[in-house]
C-alpha cells in the first residue's frame, strides 16, 4: 500500500526554511565567518541563536530528504525520480551558479577588501579560481554558495539510487537498539571523517542522515519510539544543547585533546535528539493543512533559493551604518523577508520561466492539482 504524504514532514520542512532564513541573518552579526558582516559583532544572544539552531537545522533537511526520497520511489520508477531531481535541484542550482552567486561574491570581496570597483568591472573575474570557502581567492561559486544543500543532495540520490530501488523496505521496527546504532555511527562519522565541512556538518554526516531517514525514520514504527521515549529524547535535547551551547562560548577543546571526543559526542546528541524532537512535535501537532501550510509548501523552494543573496544585498546596504545591532536585526529580517515575499508574489510564481528556475513547476498547478500532490 502506496502511503500518503504525510503533512508533518511538509510542516517541518516549511518552518525550517524560515528558520534556516533567520539562521542566515544571524550570521551577519554573530563571530562566525560570513559573505557580509555588520562592523559589530554580537558574542551574545545572536550567538547563543545561532549556536541553537546551526546542530540541527541542515541535518534535518537531509534527514527529511531521506524520508522523502523513501516515499517518492513508492510511486514512481528510478528513472523518472532522478529526472525530477534533475529539473527540481538541478535547474535551481545552474541558476544560483550562474545568476544569483555573482552578486554575493562581488559583495564578498567589496566588504572584505579584496576588490574595488563596480560589478560589471567584477563579472569577468567571478570565473577566476573556485570559490571554496569565505575571505578565499576564488571567485566560481560552482555549488551556488549556500544552493550546496541542492548540490548535495542531487549527488547523495544519484549515487545510492541504484542501491535505494533495489533494496526500498526500511527497517520494520525502529527500537531503541538502532537509536544506539545510529548514535554511534554519528558520533564516529563528526570525530573520525568531517571533511567538506558545510553548515556545521562534514558531507559523510550528511550522507548518514539522508540513508538514515531513508532506512529508518520512514516507517511508522518510528512515530511510535518518539511517542514511547518523547520525555527523554526532549531531556537529551535541552540538556545537551544547554551543555553544547556553554561549552562553545567558553572555548571549543582542541581536536588533539580527549576533550574532544566528549563536545563531539555532545554535539551530536544534541543534533540527534533536537531533530527527534521536533519530528515528535511535528507528528503529534502538525497534521493539518491550511491556507498558510498550502501557500508555504509552494514557496518554501523559491525562498530557499532567494532568501541569501537578498539578506546579503540587504546586509551590505546596513554594515556600515551607525544603528544599534537589535535595530539592524530587525531591519535586516523584515526588510529580507518583505523582498523575497514581493518577489514571489508578484514575479515569480506568475512567471513561467522564473517558476521552474526557482524549482517550481512550469505552470501553475489548479488547485485540483495542488490537493493532489500536497496528498500523494
């Protein structure tokens, strides 16, 4: 029996674009690394946010990929799954390489000294080197900058989908012995193997979740452990991330250290139980669609896409001016969000070329049609 789509994985996936969108403007002001940053730097509640949401908030997205993934070859082949992933992460990807990724490394290199002059003086340049990480030399963003979540993805579906259509049950049963196994297997992969270090997390990380979510947090007895052990799991969250958080701001141990090993395993705990967590939340209260839920399940694509190179745009416009960090703050959120909602509203969901370049479908869909695909 085909399952449904179920609504709470669509809810979590809506508000964690919203959070990840917070999440990017928090990194104009917090110690971290970023394309644009306000001249003061907030060490404080910004930080402590940043720090709360960066254990869990791209893991989940590749953990509900997984979950996706795992639903989307019940109904259709192989082949047709991986043409779709190539016009829904693909074309939205080409996109953000070629278009919305220039502009960002241009204010990159203005706000960070390594460049002057205008931006068609700048062009030519963004060919020069691969962009690899912020304050580099390279300029070819070649993953779209933070569109890397689209080029991961496509690579993860196309390299396990032969083994995924050959072996699609998950497991019957999740019990508290794979929670252990997964835990481990996690904590070994942050410790051991964290290379290609992106939003917080090494690629084999990643990987591990999108397989996971695939194997395991797809079946229905998933929902019933997280029901079963919901107070313990919510204790690990808080307790970790509490630990997780406090420990950071008073300085992270060397990587030489055994010290080490124990904020990794914290770390991951953290993440894991954060995302238990909020798949709990998510299942015992967010099984209703409405007028928000419909319209943001069409939008939250186009906003992943635009959200950053508007928060950067907007950000270089405010990092020099004299304002308090809480005034910018806000500034910075609903100037963003009020830009990326107009430019949907008004252009790109009524545009057809725009629709499929931002990873909507080429025409808008009747709301037959929604109602169907929202359900399966």
């Amino acid at each position: 029996m085909v399952q449904n789509r179920r609504a709470d994985l669509d809810w979590i996936r809506i508000l964690a674009t919203y959070v990840v969108f917070l999440f990017h403007c928090s990194m104009f002001f917090n110690p971290f690394p970023w394309h644009v940053k306000n001249e003061i730097i907030n060490s404080s509640y910004i930080l402590v946010f940043s720090l709360l949401v960066g254990t869990w908030i791209m893991p989940i997205f590749f953990a509900l990929s997984g979950i996706s993934t795992y639903f989307a070859l019940t109904r259709r082949t192989g082949k047709v799954f991986l043409k779709e992933r190539i016009v829904k992460l693909g074309v939205p990807l080409l996109f953000g390489i070629l278009i919305l990724s220039p502009p960002q490394v241009y204010i990159e290199r203005l706000s960070h000294q390594q460049f002057s002059g205008s931006f068609l003086s700048f062009l030519p340049k963004y060919f020069d080197g691969l962009y690899l990480e912020i304050g580099g030399t390279g300029n070819f963003a070649f993953v779209g900058l933070h569109l890397w979540y689209l080029f991961v993805l496509f690579l993860f579906s196309a390299i396990t989908l032969p083994l995924l259509t050959r072996k699609r049950n998950n497991v019957k049963s999740f019990k508290l012995n794979h929670y252990a196994v997964i835990l481990v297997i996690l904590v070994v992969i942050a410790r051991y193997f964290n290379f290609v270090n992106l939003g917080g997390w090494g690629i084999p990380y990643y990987f591990a979740l999108f397989l996971f979510g695939y194997y395991f947090f797809s079946n229905e007895s998933f929902k019933e452990f997280l029901m079963m052990n919901k107070n313990t799991i919510a204790i690990l969250a808080v307790s970790m991330t509490g630990i997780y958080i406090t420990w950071f701001m008073l300085g992270i141990p060397k990587m030489t250290e055994l010290t080490f090993f124990l904020f990794t395993i914290v770390k991951v705990v953290s993440s894991l139980n954060s995302m238990l967590f909020i798949f709990y939340l998510a299942n015992r209260f967010l099984t209703q669609e409405n007028n928000f839920f419909n319209y943001n399940s069409a939008l939250s694509m186009p906003f992943y896409v635009l959200h950053q190179p508007v928060i950067v745009m907007v950000g270089f416009l405010i990092y020099q001016l004299d304002w308090p960090i809480a005034v910018k703050l806000v500034f910075l959120i609903t100037t963003s969000l009020s830009m990326i909602l107009f430019s949907y509203e008004f252009f790109i969901k009524k545009i057809t070329v725009l629709r499929v370049l931002f990873g909507m479908k080429g025409k808008k869909p009747s709301k037959i049609e929604l109602d169907t695909a929202l359900k399966g």
